[in-house]
C-alpha cells in the first residue's frame, strides 16, 4: 500500500474521509466546487493539518510527525505539481527544475544533478529550453517543467493539484500524456481534477460532494483505443452522481 487516508476530517470541509492507494496507482479525486477536494490532497501530502483522522505514505505515519520531519518528507518522498506553477521569476527553467535537488541533496555535485535535470527535460521534450526565463515558454511547457522539477527527487507519489486546469487543450493533452508516462514507470499519482477527459486516464476514481466520498470507479490502467469509451462510461456514472 502506498498511501492510507483513515477517517480524515477537517472542521466543517471533510467529514471521516478514508480511502487507500495502491503503489503505483493513478487516482483521481472528482467532485463539484467547494466539495473538500484541494483540502483532501493537501492534507494527504502533509501540508495542512487535519483536525481528526490518520494518514499513513507507505509505513510512515504523516500526521504523527512534526512539521519538520513533513517538510522532509515532502522534499524526498513526494511530488507536487499545481495549477498555479509556482516558479520563481527571477531564476530560468533550469534552476527552477534544480531547486528541489539543491536542498535536497546537498552530497551530489552541480554537475550531477544539472545533468539529471536536463535528462528529465530531455524525457519531457522541452530540451533546449534550460536558459529562458518562466515568460519565455508556453503554459504547456511551463507545466512540463514544473512536472521535471517534481521528479528530481524521484518521489514514491506525485501530489497534483488541477495540473492541467490553467492550459488549453493541446497542452493539457501534453502534460496528460507525460503525467501518465510517470505513472507507468511506477510513481504513484493522487490527482485532483474537474476535467472528465484527464480523469478518465486514471485507474481509479473517487467522487467527494460535502467533505464525504459518496461514490468509487474503477476504470483499470488506460489501454489505447478505449479513450472513447472510457469517457462515456464516467460520464454516465458523474450523471448518475449529479454531477
């Protein structure tokens, strides 16, 4: 098991939410606004404290630890990718992708993780692009690079937050595509996303309204050829939800 959520609350948002992820699984948290879904992945990867509950990444307990030993946690054994980027203006792509790994490992040479950074955009198609300031790039390849920066530390989950909800079609379509490229080698990915299209490339769904899981589905890992269908299927099961 990857990560454990054990009747997780917080004030009036979530109510008792419990769920679990298997290692390298795709999940994808569905829901109308307001319904707890940001607060339930943030609270999952440590970042905000829960008023009740438990949560569990592999065999550590997060919720027990102190808000230094989370922010370790985080730094080595997890990924976050948001909707709003959260680069730095004032540093180009490549330092921004650095920046995780600089604190992070303070053992391994410049060169080293320089190289490992350009391997990963390299992988991510944005080579090339290690000069040019956050204003100089597309929204697509600013996302890519920020999903680069995510991986530096090759974390066990990747946390994201709406990744694709601030681009247009073509690039979320991109960013879906390397997302699931991740997946596949085996990080697990816990996804919070409005988007029918971006959650139906996940293994499994859940469905949060009021702060309380009121439906799960299934889909199993994305076979090419059964976009279409697998759409429909979601779609029919958001209508029967009330979505």
């Amino acid at each position: 098991m990857l990560l454990r959520v054990e009747k997780l609350s917080k004030d009036s948002i979530l109510h008792e939410v419990s769920f679990e992820m298997a290692e390298g699984e795709m999940l994808a948290v569905m829901g109308p606004s307001g319904s707890g879904k940001s607060t339930l992945l943030y609270h999952a990867a440590g970042m905000d404290c829960p008023s009740g509950g438990k949560i569990w990444l592999k065999d550590t307990e997060i919720t027990g630890l102190t808000e230094d030993e989370k922010a370790k946690l985080r730094l080595h054994r997890m990924g976050f990718v948001f909707q709003q980027m959260n680069m730095m203006a004032n540093l180009n792509i490549l330092d921004n992708i650095l920046l995780p790994a600089v604190w992070a490992d303070r053992k391994r040479s410049e060169a080293e993780l320089t190289e490992k950074a350009e391997r990963l955009m390299r992988k991510l198609g944005i080579s090339g692009l290690e000069k040019r300031r956050i204003t100089q790039v597309s929204g697509g390849q600013l996302q890519r690079a920020c999903i680069c920066r995510s991986m530096m530390n090759e974390p066990q989950i990747l946390f994201a937050d709406e990744p694709t909800g601030a681009l247009n079609q073509s690039a979320a379509a991109e960013v879906l595509a390397e997302l699931i490229k991740i997946n596949r080698a085996g990080t697990g990915i816990l996804m919070v996303s409005h988007d029918c299209r971006v959650a139906c490339c996940c293994d499994r769904i859940l469905y949060l309204s009021d702060g309380r899981i009121c439906g799960e589905l299934a889909l199993g890992k994305l076979v090419q050829g059964t976009e279409r269908q697998r759409e429909e299927r979601v779609n029919r099961w958001l209508t029967e939800l009330g979505w």
